[in-house]
C-alpha cells in the first residue's frame, strides 16, 4: 500500500470519528447499584428508566434529574418504551406495566405464562410485540 492511501485511510477515520463521535456525561446518577435495563422518552423532557429490581424513574427535565417512582409490583425489570405518549415496561413473571400520566403511576397487568419478557416494541400506537 502506498504511503499516499495511508494517510488517506487513517484521514478518513479521524474524520469519521471526529464527525460522528458524541461525548456523554454523568449528570445526575441514580441513587442505584443495579443496571439500567431499559430507557425511553416520551418527548424531549419526559423520560423513564427501568431500572433492575422493582424500580422505575422518570424524569420532566430531559435527563438532568430523575426521581424513583413506586412500582406496585415486585418485579425485575427488563426492557420499557413510549408510543403516544404512554409508557411500557416488561419484566420478570410474565409483568406488563403501563403509564398514561407520563410516569407518575403505573398500571400492571400478568402476561400469559411465567417466564421473562425481554424486550418490548411497538411499530406503531396498535401493534407491538415482546
């Protein structure tokens, strides 16, 4: 290889790394030792976390804060998304939940059988699937 196509391969990839390349910050850590198994937003400033063992917390100020919200069921939590502007959550022992007032209180309901759900989607406001 010719020293002029190195310099343009490593070129390339210092400019591809510079462009795409986005730094994170800790703003505010969770008052937790357990993992983040799930995130996601409403709109720009209402968020959620599942957060492992029978946490939930939500933010209104796009991240900066976020405060623990009550799950009425003991669950682990695994995964959790928003579809006009509701929110979902899945976890172990088959749990659903489900939040109309943008995290406040949540809702759950027993999925058919026992086992862990795992991720949960939604292709549009009617159809989703875990």
């Amino acid at each position: 290889m010719s020293t002029n196509r190195v310099f343009l391969v490593i070129g390339f990839f210092f400019f591809m790394n510079t462009v795409f390349s986005q730094s994170w910050e800790t703003v505010n850590p969770l008052p937790t030792s357990t993992n983040i198994n799930g995130v996601s937003f409403i709109n720009a400033d209402s968020g959620f976390l599942a957060v492992g063992e029978d946490n939930i917390y939500r933010t209104y100020d796009g991240g900066n804060t976020w405060k623990g919200v009550p799950a009425i069921v003991a669950d682990y939590f695994q995964d959790m998304t928003s579809v006009n502007n509701k929110g979902f959550i899945i976890g172990h022992n088959a749990s659903i939940g489900r939040t109309d007032d943008y995290g406040k209180t949540w809702n759950f309901i027993q999925g058919p059988g026992y086992s862990t759900y795992w991720k949960i989607k939604f292709a549009d406001p009617l159809h989703g699937w875990i």
